[in-house]
C-alpha cells in the first residue's frame, strides 16, 4: 500500500487527488494537505467582487467531499520537505501544521510514497509598499479579487464608491497589477469590464473613471507574449482585441508598469522608458505578484537543500530546460513535460507549484534596472491539465513500478480555451471567448505567430458570457465529485 | 497557417489584421465580389446623393 | 457673348470646361488653355508604371475632343494674370505662351470675362536635392505623376525584377520625396502594384519593398486617417493599411521628410529629429506639389502675385486663411464656391486653389522641418469642384452679379476612392473606400469627425473591376462620348 501526498487543494491538487483517488481505488492512500477548509473556485471571484455573487456561489466545504471519495483531508499548512527522511528512516516525509480540525498549531509528519506540491501562489503583497500590511496580507488601500474573501471585501469598497459616485462624487477607479512582475492579468482585465458594466448597470458610469495599470508591454499581452487569433476570418494580435474593447468602453490604459509604492489613495510607478508617474484612485485593485508557498526542504542529514529544489521564487523545479538563455533562444521544448523533480523522482509540481524554465512575453527592464514584465499564467486550464497527467503518471508509477510510462502535458504542447468575462447578464452579459493552441508558442513549428491559428480563436460576445456561467456551475459540479463528474474535462 | 502569418515575426507588423484562409477565398470568389460590387456601388451612389444635396446656391454678393 | 477662360485641363478644368460649354452652348465661347496636347486619367498611371497598361491607354488628344465640343484649345502656358486689364484697356486678360499647335514659344494676350485657375500641381522635384530640378525629374528616382514618367518607371522597373531573375537581391523604396508632399495614394497603389508585379513576376521573395512617406502612419493619407466602418467594427484605416503592408511584408518608414537623394541612396529626416539612410535600387518618390508659378500684376503693371496667391503658388479663394492652431481648425474654413476674394470674375478649382491649412496635424522636428502631409484635392473632388464652379460662372454669365453661386466645401463632400493593390481580373484587388465627409468635422461628428455611416472599406477582387470600370468610364466621360453627362463626377 502506497501513500500519495497532495499539497495544496486548488485547480492542480484538487484535480490530481480525486483522479488518483478514483483509479487507485481503495488499495492505496490519498492524503491532500491544504490550510484552507474551502475549496474556492478562483475565476468567479471576479463576480463576487463586483456583488454578481456571494462568497457561497463561488466555494463549499472540501472535507465532506473528500471524505466521500476516501480522501485523507489535512487541514494543515506545508512546512517543509524531507525527501530522503532522516536519521533512521529512510522514508521520505513532509512535515505539516495544523490551521483546522480543531488541530490548530499542531506539527505532524506526514510520510509519503509520492508527493505532489500543488501548493499554489504566495500573494506577495509586501513585495510593493503599501500593497502588503507588512504582514504578509493585503494592506488598506487596495483591495483584492484574488480569494473570495478578499473579493468580499472588494465589492463592498466598489458599492460605496458608486454610491458616492451616484451623489455626484466624480470616483476614479485603478485596476490592474501590483508589480513588475505579477501574471494572472486575465482575473485583472475581466475585473475592470466587470466594473465598466455594473458601473453602467447603475448609471454611473459618466461619474467614474476607470484605468487600467499592468506590467504588459502592451495591452492584450496577458503574460503569454500576447497571441496572434483568428477574429472574423482576419488573424490578428490579441492587442488590437484588447485595445479596441478598452477603446469601446472609454478605459484608457497605462501599459508597461512596475508599480513600485502605494499610499492612500495614490499609486506611484515606474515605466519602461524609466519615467515615472502617479495616479491617484478612490478604488484600486491591484494583483499583487505570485511567489511561491515558501516551504523549505531538507536533505537526510537536516541540511538546508531548499534552492536545490526550489527556485528563488520558490517555485519548484521540475522537468524543465532552467539553463538561463537569451529570449532568442527560448524555445518550446525547455517547457517541463512530466512535472517530475529533477532529483527526487518520486515528487512533481503541478499548478502554479512548477517553476517555469523563463517568462513566455519578451523580457523587458527600464533603464533603472527595474524588470517590467508579465510572469508566465499557469492558471485554470493548464493547472487542470497538468494535474491530471501528473495523477496518471504517480498511478502507473505505483501500479507498475519505477519503470512506468510517465503522461506529457507539456504547455508547448497544450491548448486553453479561456472565457474572459466583460459583464454578468443572462442577456446584458458579455465575455471574450478564446481558445489558444499551444500556451507557450513554438515559432519553429509556427513561424511568425508561434502559434497555430486554425486554433487560435477569439471572439466576445453573450455567448461568451453563457459559456462561461456553465463553466462555472459545471467546475463546481467536478469539484464536489457530483455524478458524472469524471466525463467534465480540465 | 497561411504563409502570410510569417510576417508577424516582425514587430513593425504586430497591429496588422491579416486575412485567414475564409477571407482570403472571399476575396477573390467572383460571385461573393459581385455582390460586394453592388454593395460598393449603392454606397457609392449614396455618397454622391450627398453630394448632389449639399451643393447649395448662396447669393454671388 | 461672354468668355470664360480655363486654365488646364486636368481632372478638374476638363470637366468645368466640358460642363459650361454644354450649359453655354454657342451663345458664349470658352477657351482651355493647356500645355498638353494629351489628356491623361492619371489614377491609371500607376498601371502604366508597373507595365499593365501603356501610355496610349491612359491618354487621348484633346484637340480632337475640344474641336468637336466647340471649345477653342489652345495648346499654351499659362504665364500671367491682369486681372484688371491695363491702363489703356480695362479688360482683364491672360498671357499664354504656346507649347503647340505650330505656334511654339509665341506668345499672346487672351482677354476673358470670367477666368477659372485649374492649372494642377506644379511637380516641384526641386525642392529635394537630388529629386530634380525645377519641375523636371532628376535621373536617381522614378515618378507616376505623368504617363510619360509613368512610362518610364515601367521600364526601370522590369529592368530590376530581371535582375531579381537573375539572382541579384533588389531594394525598392517608394513613397514621397519630401516634408510636404500629398498625393500619398497615388504612392500607397503603387507600392502594392509593384509587389502585386514581383509576386507574378515570381521574385518576390528576392525583392525588398520599402515605403517612405511624411504622413504619421500608414493610412493618413494627409486627411489625418479616417474611421471607417469595416466589417460592421468602426475601426481606423492605419490598421487596414497596415494590414496590407503586414500582409505583404512592406516595411514602413514613417513622418519622414526626404532631405536627399543620391544615386541608390536616400537621406531621410524624421520628425522626433533621427536621420536615417535608405540604399535602392529602384525608388518612386512623388515630389512635392506647387503652385504652377503663374504671376499677377494690377492695371498698372505692379506685381500682386502675392495677394491673388499664397506662398506656395496656389490661389487664394473663399477660405479662411487666417493662421490658427490645429485645435481650432475647423470646417467652416474651407473655401464654399472657390472664387478669388479680390476679383470675383476669377475662381480656382482642383489642385490650383489654396486649402486653409492641412488635414492632418501639422507637425515639425526638432530642427524646424515641416513634416506636414498636405490635403489631397484630386479626383473625385477635383470633379466635383470643376463641376461646380462652371455652375457658378454660367449662372453669372447668365443672371450677371445678383446669380446663385454653387457649392462645393470639401467640408460637406463625400468621395469615392479605389486604391488599387494589383490588377487582374481574377487576381487583382483594390481597396475601395467611401468617406464623408473628406474634412473633418468634430462639431458634427465628434470623435471620428466623419459620418462612419458613409466613410466604409473594403478590400476585393470587386474594387479591382471598379477602379477597371472607372477607368473605362472616366476616358468615356472625358472623351464626351454618349451619355457623358450622366457619370457622376
């Protein structure tokens, strides 16, 4: 009997435990170690934070779902990694602390046969002063959508504001990205639509004013070096899509920054031509930037071998190319393609978790030196894929020993179909609609757009909207492991 | 692909839109210009419509 | 019996000589008086340069035309304007100098009653160093302006996809050849055509395109772009002539004011003040327009070249010429009837009349060099001017000074235009536009200043048969042949 460790219980933990659970059957352990009781399903949060839905919608309780599937649930922190045991065991083990299950404080060692870091992002918000409370959570004066908690609280500043706005109080509003280095754009962009509609829904919008900030080299970029679709029989750069719809809304944008210090009420930042500048708000959100969970790893004599397993952003490294090159020479295949550590065969990384071998946009710095450039997405879609493959590949290794076939879910080789909401509505609602064929782009298999765009694909419209409230309710179906839900894929 | 899609290797040519395969055959489909050709005509001859309507008599002094 | 005196006969002359001769029947003589035997549509031009078409197909003799109308031709140059006679005679008159008709180099005083300036551009090649000399074409680029020069860049140019045959790698750069050309479509169609004629040629990929040009983007085309409807999206004409370029992997440099030409070799000034160089092989660069350097003197023989024309040689008319900042330009500014301010017996039509200011934002580098496309006024508005102003001077020859005048503000006109990417009548395409109106007018259309409802695109095969039809239909019109009158302008 073998022990599978999941840290982390988001898109990649969630999708790689209940599988492996479902195809090792009751031979074997499953154990999902996560702080957090909910399992939260991040791309509504959006919704939440504009008041279209309440915490409840968008998350449920994970330990009666796992306790039906015969799923170990820790509620429980991961602090560190002891991949060759220690003095007088051999058997590898994490050691965990309790944050729930009325274990509150408590450390345990969980040992494992398998582990699977899925542990997700850090939201660094200290990285940026006066993003963070110096406490490693969001300050004061900007608000967040990145957990449903946080996008609470955001749609209750984002009430007052048009309330405000709704007296007469001209309200100027700032959205997008904290950092030089942040990803998850995407969460950004549909948040600002969002405002932009429910901002018109209540017939404010002529007293608001709303702007768009990002790390972007231009708009549309969305950390994956923008892309080339085919919209109306034309291919064209997801730049000239983004750009037209902040056009048609009247939001103007300010593209290439590092946001480098926030205070009330104002946001300083640099730009890539080294210039510098202010925008003051009287509502921001601001996604911090994504480091990774910050376990530390140990060798079997208790030595520190934490930068060997993980990168500086504390990231994981996998099966990558992470031999630093010029963008010139970045190619498809340093992309990991099994998600296995490179010295431990019996860890991967899925998710956010894996460090990516470098940046898909082009990199970019301002003459100070300070890099202003959108970090790779590893979110939704690909986070699910890759969960599952890893899954696969940990359940042949167990049912057929070391000498099993790994799965490939190489994100050179991967398409994403991405649903970007620009406002709720059964019939008011609108989002783009977008599917991406591979997500990191292969310019020797695709010269010119590194992409192929037969299936490279956008489009916004209702429909978009309809796709993606089905997602929605279809995702938190899977989730909770209802009927059927092996036949929705990733 | 088209070949033409090679061309956004180049910077200079990132905002360009250019046509797939359907708006290529489109393009030079006779039956579909010709319906084009019409179309362009009526817009045509609206133009000069507004032409014709906008050119006034004002008084010479 | 009254005469009304037109000098030129390009687009816009031709057609208010051809409408008021009709409308004047014999009852009062009009006079043309130009230095060209031939007439040439020269949108075609760019076909005679790529070789689709020669000189013949694109020009006719007008003596032929003007014999059968009953209008007196003199093939002459205009040279001066008396626009109150002399001391001895009052009437006004102008002097021509003859360029055929057996009469060359004699000169001779022509008396008129009414007078209209559409003598078109002077091809001012002298003012790039190295483009030319005075009005003349130098011999590093090639030009499209006339059938002749048209003619001639056809030859150079299969010369160079020969040599392309043969293996040797090819520059070719076109665009215009100064801060302050316009004209851009005229260049825009032959970048393409050329492309269009290496591809068939099957050299492409051996043939460097490069487009040079003063306007800000591709697509200005000195009316400062357009929004225009495309696809049911209002979207800006740059990303469609980008797009084009995008597609045919043209190069462009743009707010570009050639300062130089040399043989193979271009020196270029941009408006943020970087120079740059560009080595050819095969250049087009249209030079920039003047006035045609027509003089004016009072009764006593005292020049008022000055206050008949602007500067730049073109004439004065009913537009507002007071300087002003590009923020309060505005429509009202352009000329209505096109009749000179001082003498109301002298209009100007076409290319010849002074435009209050340009279309597109007036801009300078560093260094004090304008780089400022100028507004276009040929084709389809040239017509419509010609056709108007002949109105007007026929209601006044008719009526006398209390006549209606009619109007013609390019502010509230409409155009049509075919820019051609290739010809053939299964491969070709062009690009087809409407616009209105060709001003820009923010007070009644703000944000976009045109009717995005009326200013639409679109690239086919089909504009390819319009523009082929156009052509067939403007010689027909030109030639006063059955139902001439009928092709709107």
């Amino acid at each position: 009997m073998a022990r599978l460790v999941v840290l982390g219980a988001g898109v990649a933990g969630h999708t790689t435990a209940t599988f492996a659970k479902k195809w090792l059957g009751n031979g074997h352990e499953v154990v999902v170690v996560t702080p957090n009781s909910l399992w939260n399903w991040i791309p509504s949060n959006i919704w939440v934070g504009v008041g279209g839905m309440s915490k409840e919608d968008v998350v449920f309780p994970l330990a009666p779902v796992y306790q039906k599937a015969g799923i170990d649930f820790r509620q429980a922190k991961a602090v560190s990694i002891h991949p060759e045991g220690k003095d007088g065991s051999d058997t590898p083990y994490v050691t965990v602390e309790y944050t729930g299950q009325n274990k509150e404080g408590q450390t345990e060692e969980i040992t494992y046969d398998y582990l699977v870091n899925a542990t997700g992002p850090k939201l660094n918000f200290d990285a940026t002063p006066g993003l963070g409370n110096g406490e490693g959570g969001i300050g004061s004066n900007t608000v967040s959508v990145c957990t449903a908690d946080h996008a609470v609280h955001a749609s209750q500043e984002l009430k007052q504001v048009f309330e405000k706005a709704k007296r007469g109080e001209r309200q100027k509003i700032l959205v997008g990205t904290g950092h030089g280095m942040c990803t998850c754009q995407g969460a950004a962009f549909e948040y600002i639509h969002n405002i932009h509609h429910e901002a018109e829904k209540a017939g404010v919008r002529d007293n608001v004013d709303i702007k768009w900030i990002s790390n972007e080299a231009f708009l549309g970029d969305f950390g994956m070096g923008g892309m080339h679709m085919k919209v109306n029989g034309y291919v064209v750069s997801s730049r000239i899509f983004a750009e037209s719809l902040y056009t048609e809304r009247n939001i103007p944008w300010i593209i290439g920054a590092h946001v480098n210090k926030i205070e009330e009420g104002k946001a300083h930042y640099e730009l890539l031509d080294g210039s510098t500048g202010e925008e003051e708000f009287d509502f921001a959100m601001l996604i911090p930037p994504f480091a990774g969970a910050g376990m530390k790893a140990y060798d079997k004599a208790g030595e520190d071998i934490t930068s060997k397993i993980f990168n500086p952003g504390g990231f994981m490294f996998v099966d990558g190319d992470y031999a630093p090159k010029p963008y010139d020479e970045w190619k498809a295949a340093d992309w990991p393609r099994t998600y296995q550590n490179r010295d431990y065969k019996n860890i991967f990384a899925a998710g956010i978790a894996f460090a990516p071998p470098h940046i898909i946009s082009k990199p970019a710095k301002s003459p100070n030196g300070t890099p202003i450039n959108p970090t790779p997405p590893r979110t939704g879609m690909p986070s699910g894929i890759i969960g599952k493959a890893v899954a696969h590949s940990i359940v042949d290794l167990i049912k057929n020993g070391s000498s099993a076939h790994l799965h490939e879910a190489s994100m050179a080789e991967m398409g994403a179909a991405c649903v970007a909401s620009a406002g709720k509505g059964l019939t008011g609602g609108q989002a783009a609609a977008m599917t991406i064929y591979p997500v990191v782009p292969d310019f020797d298999k695709y010269p010119g757009t590194g992409r192929d765009t037969e299936y490279t694909f956008g489009e916004i419209g209702l429909a978009g909207h309809w796709i993606k409230h089905i997602l929605h309710h279809l995702f938190i179906w899977k989730a909770k492991l209802k009927p059927g839900w092996t036949l929705i894929p990733e | 692909m088209i070949k033409e899609e090679r061309n956004f290797a180049d910077p200079q040519f990132e905002t360009a839109m250019i046509p797939g395969r359907f708006q290529r055959t489109m393009r030079h489909c006779i039956v579909w210009q010709l319906i084009r050709m019409v179309f362009f005509s009526v817009r045509s001859i609206g133009i000069i419509m507004v032409n014709l309507k906008n050119e006034k008599e004002l008084p010479s002094t | 019996m009254a005469r009304l005196v037109i000098l030129g006969a390009g687009i816009a002359g031709h057609t208010a000589a051809t409408f008021a001769k009709k409308w004047l029947a014999d009852a009062h003589e009009v006079v043309v008086i130009s230095p060209n035997s031939l007439w040439n549509w020269i949108p075609s031009n760019i076909w005679v340069g790529v070789g689709k078409m020669d000189k013949k197909r694109v020009t006719f003799p007008l003596a032929p035309v003007y014999a059968k109308a009953g209008i007196d031709f003199r093939q002459a140059k205009a040279l001066a304007i008396y626009p109150e006679g002399k001391e001895s005679d009052k009437h006004p008159f102008v002097t021509i100098e003859y360029t055929g008709q057996g009469r060359e180099g004699q000169t001779e005083a022509l008396s008129y009653d009414y007078l209209i300036n559409a003598t078109g551009p002077k091809l001012n090649f002298g003012a790039t160093p190295g483009l030319g000399t005075g009005s003349h074409i130098g011999p590093h680029t090639v030009s499209v302006c006339t059938a002749d020069h048209a003619a001639e860049a056809h030859e150079r140019l299969r010369a160079i996809l020969d040599k392309a045959r043969q293996g040797h790698r090819q520059k070719i750069v076109v665009g215009t050849g100064h801060g302050t050309c316009t004209c851009h479509g005229a260049a825009f169609e032959y970048a393409l055509n050329v492309e269009h004629a290496a591809r068939q040629a099957g050299v492409r990929d051996r043939v460097d395109i490069q487009w040079i040009s003063n306007e800000p983007y591709p697509g200005d085309f000195g009316m400062d772009g357009m929004q225009l409807g495309i696809m049911g999206y209002v979207t800006s004409v740059r990303i469609m002539a980008e797009s084009l370029f995008s597609e045919r992997g043209i190069h462009w440099i743009n707010s570009a004011h050639v300062s130089k030409v040399d043989a193979g070799r271009l020196e270029y000034e941009q408006v943020d003040g970087t120079t740059g160089e560009e080595a050819f092989d095969f250049a087009m660069l249209i030079p920039p327009f003047s006035g045609v350097g027509l003089k004016a003197y009072d009764r006593q023989g005292t020049e008022i070249t000055d206050t008949m024309f602007l500067p730049n040689g073109f004439m004065r008319v009913d537009a507002d010429y007071t300087p002003k900042p590009y923020a309060e330009w505005k429509a009202s500014d352009w000329p209505v009837t096109y009749r000179n301010p001082d003498y109301p017996n002298v209009f100007a039509a076409g290319i010849a009349f002074a435009p209050p200011h340009p279309i597109s934002k007036p801009r300078t580098s560093p260094r004090g060099t304008p780089i400022t496309p100028m507004p276009p006024r040929t084709g389809m508005p040239s017509g419509t001017i010609g056709k108007a102003v002949a109105h007007s001077i026929v209601n006044l020859i008719r009526e006398g000074d209390r006549a209606k005048l009619h109007t013609a503000s390019m502010a509230e006109m409409g155009a049509i235009c075919v820019a051609s990417a290739g010809t053939g009548f299964q491969s070709g395409q062009a690009v087809s536009f409407t616009m209105y109106p060709l001003v820009k007018d923010f007070e009644t259309y703000p944000g976009t200043g045109r009717d995005t409802k009326r200013t639409y695109g679109e690239i086919g095969l089909s504009g390819h048969w319009i523009k082929y039809i156009l052509h067939h239909l403007f010689l027909w019109k030109a030639k006063l042949k059955p139902g001439w009158t009928l092709i709107p302008e």
